[in-house]
DNA sequence: CATGAATGAGACTTCATTCAT
DNA sequence: TATGAATGAAGTCTCATTCAT
C-alpha cells in the first residue's frame, strides 16, 4: 500500500506546509517535492497528478475528524453533550494546526469545482456521523421531533464552517476553542425542544 | 461615470453568464468579450483588468441583496419577521437567477485568496445590515439578550449560505425559497427568549 | 501647408516632452495628443502614423543644426575655425534643451530600423555640410590631402555623438559647452597638415 | 554553472541569427527557441526572460573583445601599434561575423533604455583597457601629455563605431578590415605628441 | 476640422507532466 | 525506485488606428 511508505505522508505534510505558505496557486509541484526533499518525478509515483495530491491532503486529514467523532459518537452521553464534543474536536483539531486550518478553510477552496465536488463526498461521511448524532437526540426526546435532520446539519457545519473561516481570515488572534460553550448553546437552542 | 454606461453592464451580465456555463477557469476575457457582443480591448476600456471584472460583478449584485435588506429593516415589523423576509430575500434573488447562484456559490470561491478578501470586504456590508437587525430583536426583547452579536451572525450567514451551496450543488432540484420558514424557525429557536 | 498650422508644431513639442518624460515605449500616441491638448485622432489629421511624427519631430529639429550649419558655412572664416562653431553650434543647440538632447541621443535610438534609416537620411543632409568644410580645409591647405573626407566626417560625427550621449547619460551633470576647445583640438589634431 | 552546458551557447547564437535575421523586434522568443531546435520553455531554463537572451549575447560576445583586447595590451609594442592592433581586432572580429554586426550595430540599440544601460555597463571593461592604452601611451612620450583621456577615448570609441555602423548599414559592401590603417593614422594625429 | 469610443492582433512566460537514465 | 531536464499549451493586456458623429 503506498499510503503506508514514508514518502507518502512525507509528500502530504509538505503540500499543507507549502500551501498554508504560499497559497494555492503559488504551491507548484515543484515546490512541494522540494519541501518533501525528493525530486518532481517521485511525486508521481505516489500520486496521479496534482489534484491527487490535494484530495489526499483532504483525505488523510478528514480522517482525522471522521475517526474522533466517532469515538464521540459511541461514548455514553447525551446527544447534546456529543454536540459539545463534537465542536469542541473540531475546533481543538484545527487550533493545534494552524498551517492545516488555512488549507481547508481558505486555500483549498480556490480549487477547481471538480477537486471541490470531490473533497465534497469526503465530507459526506463526516456528516453522516453528525446526522447520527440528531438522530439519537431526536430519538431520546432531547432534539425537537419536528427539526428537517438536512437543514439542522447544514446549520451545525455552515455555523461552524463560517465561524472556523472567520477565525483563521483574523488570523488565529483569539482562541477559537474558547468559543465551544457559546456555539454549542446557540445550536443546541435550536434544535432542542 | 462608466458604471452607467450601458456597455459596463452588459459586460457584467456577460461574465456571470460565461462563468456559470463554463467555470471560473475557463472564463477568458476573450469569451466573456464575445459574450457580450464586444471587443476584447473594450474590456479594458471598462475594468482595469479581469480581476477588476470579478468583483465588480459581486459588487453590483450584492447591491440588490443590500438594497433589499435596507428596505426590509425600514419596515414596520418585528425583528422575527425581519429576518423571515431577509432569508426570503436572499433565497429569492439567487433561485431567480440559477447563473449567478452558481457564479456566486461555487465559481466566484475559486478566485485567489486577494480577489476573496475584497468581496469579504463588500459582504461586511451586508453582515452590518444583519447585525442591526439582531440588536433591534435584543433591545425590543424579542431575542435572548445573552446571545454573542457576532456568533449570531456567523449562524445566520453560515446557515444560509451552507444551505444554499447544497442546492446549487443538487442543481437546483427542489426550490430554495421553500425552505424559508423551515429555516427562519430553525434559526429563530437559537437566538428567541 | 500642414506644417505651419499651429497645431503640428503643438504635437511636435508635445511629442519631445512626452518622449523625453517617459521614454520611447511609453510614449503612446493618446499621450501625446493628452499633452498637446488634442484628441487621438486629431493626430492624424497631421501625421500620417507614429513613425511619422517621430520622423517630423527629427527633421524639424535637424533643421535648425543644418540651418545653423548653413550660416556657419558662409560666414568669412578659416575652416578650423568653422568646425570650432560647428561643434559649439551642435552642443549649444542641445544644451539649451535637454528633453531634445535626451530624446535625440537616446530615445529615438530605440525606434525600429526602418524609422531609424530614415532619420538617417535626414541626418546625410548635416553630414554634406561638413563635408564641404572638410574640402575647403584641404583645398585651402589647413587640412591634410591625404585624409579620407569620409572617414574624416565619421570621426567628427562619431566623436561629437559619442561626447553627447556619455553627457546625456551622465544627466547633464556637467556643462557641455566648455569641452568644445578640447573637443576642437582634438579632432583638428587628426586633420590638420 | 548553467553557461557551460552546451544548450546555453545553442540559445545565444540561435539568438543572435533570429535577431540579425528578423530585426529586434520580430524576434520573439518562439523563434529563437525553433531556431536553437529547443522547447519555448527550455529557455526559461537557462535564462531569465527575454531581456536576459539579450544581455547575455552582449556579454558572451563582448568577452571576445576584451580578451583580445586584454592579449594586445599584453604584447611588446608601442601604444600606438596596440592602438593599431585594438582597432584592427574590432573590425576582424565583426566582419567574421556579420549576423554579430548587425545585431551589435543596429538591433541591440532599438532595445529600451534599462537594457542599454545594462550594456553599457558592460562596454565600461572594454573602455577601461582601452583608457590603460592611453596612459601608456601619454607616460612613454608617444601621446600628447595634454590630452584629455575621456574625450579621447569617447572619440576613439565613437570613429570605431560610427565607421561600423556605417559599414552595416552600406551592407558590408566594402571590406571593413582594410579601412584600419586609415582610421588608425587619423586617431593617432588626433593624439600623437 | 475635431472628437474619442471602439477595435483586435499578437507575444511572453508558467508549470504540470513525462521519460531516458 | 528515483531523478530532473525538457516539454509545449495557453491567456491577459496594450495601443496604433479608424470612423461615425
């Protein structure tokens, strides 16, 4: 499996370094083989093309967030209390990676729709997970019955998405984790009954 | 004033024509300069140069959804109902016209990270319009008095513009404007008494 | 007669300062007219193309070197004597006017060869002048038979060009005129008995 | 050391044939490229951009001068015989190669003025041997001790190009190499004792 | 005579990708 | 596996000139 060779992850933290360094279209190819110490030619041995490598970075990071939330998801507590954590990890994760923050939050978006649509169905199991999350809630009485599950998960992750952006366009100048109670309450009014 | 002048309309109308047909990238000058029935050169005669083309396209059409929401707070109703006609609004101008849904939702999010930061700057005047209409709701006793401005408005304009980034992306399936007072209580549940 | 009417000498001065002002690729022919208080057009009511003004705006002031020259000539006096005020003539001409000098010694230079051959041309009715002083020198005895008159004349003309544009180069930082005596000597040094 | 591959001395003299061939201006860079038998962008390999081409001729070529100028002043002559030497080198080296003529003589100069400038600089090594010719000549007692070395080597310099211009633009229809004697006993009277 | 809005051809440079070594 | 020199397609913008008014 080529994701398991070192050169392989090796390629990945150099794109979001020089990505997060010097935009999108200014992280050439060449560039990011400089940064992961092999020449232009390697990169084609561990990935497609260009836009391969983006959807990787996308890929292997999302991974990230998909696998703690569900470890959220199966810990005894209330939805709501997953709610909190589920922010809270989002946040958390991106606050510790501040070069990871700026891809997916600014840099990443200027791709093409094609790379867009596909980072798209990345995010689609992140969001089956949240959807879960209402469910449950939904479910055991604390979410309100009569809340449209799509619309409820477009407003968690738009609220989050915007606020996340917001934060990294004022360059991380205030801590973002310190923001969890506030979000989680407003969405937690809601969606709760 | 060349605003007022009809060529510099009709080359705006061109662009986000030729955008929503064939995406950011292959927008040419040379197209949209066919498209709108013009010389390449006159282009130049109008907008500095083709990033100049793109946010001047934002900027006259946010005009409508500013304009619109002007008109709205000056209306004899409650804060609740305000931001009723403002999600309306908003849904309203974009599903009808499905072009410069696309332009605005997915295509104009490719520009670079400059051209996004100076429609950032046109959107702000939008969120100002937004943000008074969340204090009038606070001070009138309508929305809880606890609720942070700032994170209100990142819901709000999260929610909306998450929502409507779905739909474009479903390609306009169902209609928008349908999910105005499923949305509007959504939204209002966060932040009443 | 389009040349006397006032607005071709207009150009041709609004020509020199534009050229010298911002040099030979940004002089545009709107700048042109912009400085000499015309429209683009206009201008061709008077000129042909741009190589047409560029080339009036050297014939006109070669005129005054080659009328100069023509008084010079006639005057009752040696022909060393002769050449003395043909080289304080050349170099008083162009530091009465430095945009001339400027546009004359280096801006015209970097015209295309064709304009460049023409002005050439022009240039050959000067160099006849100083041929016949060089004839009356040897005819007279004050210059050596044996000296190639064509040689001779491209020696002055090369030498008197070369001092001008290391002036011009240098920005006019010292008084050109005093270096006639020295230049004189010099070139009277080659071609005296 | 990107000059000693042989691609490098490929595109400078495929350069120097397009230029001399096709003018200054019709020389685009997808000429030379064909000409040199490259790829248009293997030039971006081994050279800035378009004004490097041109500065790089001028600096390969010039080097030829001032070696053979640097072996003459070397020799065990006479100044004057080194004068002699200096101007018959100037002349055999642009007649063995009537495309560098061209290109010296009358293309280069339609360059814009940063690019003269540049050249320039780089003429000032080859002006520097010839001023040590001088003083050699002054010390020894050959030259004029009065004479002003600026001027004299300003109107050396301005004879040999002037005669060589004029030789271009007759189309080498005379054999420039024969004219050194001549050239050489004028430029010497100017600056003998 | 005068205007000035409109025209449209034309070239430098970048950079993802390949392939011989 | 790894290299890195070479490829070549593709697009923005300028500006001399025209012509309807």
């Amino acid at each position: 499996m080529k994701k398991d060779k070192p050169k392989y992850k090796q390629i990945i933290d150099a794109a979001i370094i020089v990505i997060a360094e010097n935009g999108y279209h200014q992280s050439q190819v060449s560039k990011i083989a400089k940064q992961a110490g092999v020449a232009d030619g390697t990169i084609y041995l561990y990935f497609k093309n260009k836009e391969d490598i983006l959807i990787s970075v996308f890929e292997e990071k999302m991974e990230v967030f998909a696998e703690n939330l569900k470890q959220i998801i199966e810990i005894d507590a209330s939805a709501s209390e997953k709610l909190f954590q589920m922010i809270e990890n989002h946040f958390n994760v991106l606050a510790s990676d501040h070069h990871l923050a700026t891809v997916t939050q600014l840099e990443l978006r200027q791709s093409n729709l094609a790379l867009r649509l596909r980072i798209n169905a990345i995010l689609k199991n992140y969001l089956v997970l949240l959807d879960s999350i209402l469910k449950e809630g939904i479910e055991n009485g604390e979410f309100n019955e009569k809340i449209d599950i799509r619309l409820a998960r477009q407003m968690i992750f738009g609220t989050i998405d915007e606020t996340t952006t917001t934060w990294v366009m004022n360059e991380y100048k205030y801590n973002i984790i310190d923001l969890t109670p506030k979000v989680h309450r407003l969405l937690l009014n809601a969606i709760k009954v």
